[in-house]
C-alpha cells in the first residue's frame, strides 16, 4: 500500500511534469530550430552571398566552439542565479544573435555571427539536464528526461516545415526568403526567453503552485539523493572537471553528437537531392518523417529502459542502430529507402540521449553536477563542429559522396562500443569526499 509521503512524492512528479516539461521542450524547439536552420537555408545562403561549400562546413561548425568555451562557465553562472534567470539570459540573447544572421553578406560575417550565437547559446543545455536532475528523482529520469528530448524531433518536425515555408514566402519586408527565416525564427525564441523569466521555478522548495506536502515530499526525495551523490562522487567542480568518468562521458557523447549533426545539417539537402527539387516546403514535409519516427521510438525506449534499469546498454543499442541508419541513409538512391534509413538513425539518437544523461546525472550532484554536466556537453558538442569537417573531408579524400555519411556512422558504432565499456566504478581516495556535505550547504568550486 503507498504512504500519504509515496502518494505526495508521485502527485508532485506528475504536477512538476504537467507544469514545467512543455514549457521546456518548447524552449529546446526554439533553441534547436535556431541552431539547425542554417541547414535549411545551405542553398540559398550561399548563393546570395557566395559561399563555398567548405566555407559553409566551417561557418555551420564553428558554432559550437564558443559553445564550447563558455559552456562550464554558464552552467556555473546558472548554477549562482538559478535557471529562472539565467536561461531567460541564454534565449533573449540568443534569439537576437540568431535573427542578426540575416545581415551575413560574406564568409567572415558568417563567422563572426555563428561563433556569437555560440556564445550566446552556451549553458543552455547542460542547464536544463541540471534544472531537470533538481525536479526529478534518478527512478524516472530516463522518461523525463526522454519526454523533454521530444523537443529534438519536434523542432524538426514542426521547424521543416515551417522553415520550408518561410523560404517559400516571397520577400516580405524587402527581405530575402533566408534573412526572413532567421527573423522571424530569431525573435521567436527572444519571446519566450521573457516569459521564461516569470514562468520558471528553480527548485521544488520554491514552487508556490505545489502543496506543502508535495513541496516537501520531493524535496526529500532529491536531497537524499544529492546527499549519496556528494558522499560518493567528485564533491567540486574541479574534482568533477578531472574525473575520469566525466571525461570518458565527453568522449561518448561527442560521437552522439557527431550522429546527431551528422544528420541535421545534411538532411534537408540530401532529400532535395533524391526528390530532384529545391529546398522548400516539399522537402521540409518530407524531412519531418523521421522526427516523427524519433518521438514514438523515444516515448517507448525510454520506458522500458526504466523499467529495466539498464540504460547502459539500451543506450549502445540505440547509438548502434543510429549509426546503421545513417550509414544505410548514404546507400541507396530511393527516396523511400533514404527516408526509412533516416527514420532508424533518429530513432537512434534522439533515444540515446535521454538515456546517456543517466549514467553522469546518477552519481555527480551540486556544483560537480553544474561543472561536470557543462563540460561534457561542452566536448561532446565539438562533434557538431568536426561531422560536416569530417564529412567533407572523407568525401573528398575518397572521392565518394557516400564516404562522408559512412565515417559519420562508423563513429556511432565506435561510441556504441565506448558506452558499452562504461562502469560506475568507484573512485579513488584522492578524489572522493570522505565527509558528508550538509544538504542546504552547496560546495564551492
């Protein structure tokens, strides 16, 4: 029979979901919607503007350098000031980085801009995967966590579409279809990043819109998880910085990654190119197949994965079957096939992310979980910058268009193997914090 406390706990699990998850995936579709439309807007962004081939790889990439750089530093920032305020920061900034796009006129401008929304972009995620950890407790993670990452296929899912038809649109305002797209799609998330600031709650002690029983009943729940966290992992951030469990999670999330942008920048056209037209509304519907296919697979993997309490391994099944698809994607000249192909890979690694995010979430809490999340999602996002690089390069060192998306699926099967090595493992004396942390104290850095 459940307690009045195990009853509390589940009722405020479900209220937090209903309140807080859409919110949230609402802000990841913004946020991945301005980060991908560049794909959408590959052909007529060079052409109005000259852009090489290489010049676009590099440009679309280096995004996620200053990414990078400033990854650890925002998390750490969110972590002093709290998501209310500082992911309110992260879009309003990014919304008017992203729309300035449409004033690109050559390479350097491009640059300068994609490195900007870089900047201004970090801390986003690793943000979120730590507002989720201080809202949800270790038992169901995974679907949460999985829940949110609907915001993946559903920007584009509804992105492809709706960027196909901003391409579409004629020029409104004396702008190009592409300065348009970017606007529009730039503003859009600045709107949100200011409702942001009034709509979230930091943690569930502060949540006016829970009952005392079930501010306290998760409360509990979360600190009692924190305290094994602090007792048993890295307990700074700089301890969390330089443990090797944190850096082998980088190492494998960058080869998500590397699937993961492998796919997004390249998508759009690869169909346009199967289907012999240019990249509109046709091709953005088209597009949207595999997203969908992604949400089903999520919603499902997820769960059982849950229910079994293996992700580990779920997770290398799913990078393993992302890496198959895109591989097969670059086999075949049948749109139906291609699409299918798509379909497997973004099952694949829509799903595995979720279910990476519990194996780090599971023993880092505090500022190590601030510091040590930011920096693998800061090196792990590098694979956005090195899978069209590398795509180019494999294509034109083997002189085969299919070259590029078969390196890209050989680093799945290569990250699949890497998380099939993963442990838990314990670790050393020098590392590990033999006092327990008082629970309302946060340790510093």
């Amino acid at each position: 029979m459940m307690t009045t406390a195990g009853a509390a706990l589940d009722s405020a699990i479900a209220k937090a979901r209903t309140r807080l998850l859409p919110f949230l995936i609402l802000m990841y579709v913004l946020a991945f919607v301005d980060r991908a439309n560049v794909g959408f807007a590959k052909n007529v962004l060079q052409a109005d503007t000259g852009l090489s081939d290489a010049a676009f790889a590099f440009g679309a990439g280096i995004f996620f350098i200053g990414y990078a750089v400033f990854e650890v530093p925002s998390n750490l920032l969110m972590y002093r000031f709290g998501a209310r305020v500082w992911m309110s920061r992260i879009m309003v900034t990014w919304g008017i980085v992203s729309a300035c796009t449409a004033l690109v006129h050559d390479a350097t401008s491009f640059y300068i801009l994609r490195t900007l929304l870089g900047i201004a972009e970090a801390g986003f995620f690793p943000g979120i995967i730590l507002f989720l950890s201080n809202w949800f407790p270790a038992k169901i993670r995974s679907q949460t966590m999985g829940m949110f990452y609907f915001g993946f296929p559903l920007a584009l899912l509804l992105g492809s579409p709706v960027s196909g038809l901003l391409l579409d649109s004629g020029n409104p305002f004396g702008l190009l279809p592409w300065q348009w797209l970017f606007v529009v799609e730039g503003l859009a998330a600045s709107v949100v990043g200011v409702v942001a600031y009034f709509y979230l709650t930091d943690r569930p002690a502060k949540a006016a819109w829970l009952d005392a029983s079930q501010r306290d009943a998760l409360d509990r729940a979360l600190r009692e998880e924190d305290e094994h966290k602090l007792a048993h992992g890295p307990a700074s951030v700089l301890a969390a910085l330089r443990d090797s469990r944190v850096l082998f999670c980088a190492l494998i999330y960058f080869a998500v990654q590397m699937s993961v942008y492998g796919v997004v920048f390249y998508l759009p056209t690869r169909i346009a190119g199967l289907t012999g037209g240019h990249v509109g509304t046709k091709v953005g519907l088209l597009s949207a197949i595999p997203w969908i296919a992604a949400i089903v697979g999520t919603f499902c993997v997820t769960r059982m994965a849950d229910r079994q309490g293996n992700h580990r391994s779920w997770a290398a099944a799913m990078l393993a079957l992302a890496a198959l698809g895109i591989g097969a994607s670059a086999l075949t000249s049948s749109v139906v096939l291609a699409l299918t192909a798509f379909c497997v890979a973004a099952i694949g690694f829509v799903s595995v992310q979720p279910l990476f995010w519990t194996l780090p979430t599971g023993y880092l809490g505090g500022a190590a979980a601030a510091g040590g999340i930011a920096l693998i999602n800061s090196i792990g996002n590098l694979g956005g910058f090195v899978a069209p690089n590398l795509k180019g390069l494999a294509e034109h060192w083997a002189d085969s268009p299919q070259a590029g998306m078969l390196s890209l699926s050989a680093v799945g099967l290569i990250g699949a193997a890497l998380l099939l090595t993963f442990r838990h493992a314990p670790r050393s004396s020098a590392s590990v914090s033999h006092h327990s942390v008082p629970l309302g104290e946060r340790p510093g850095p």
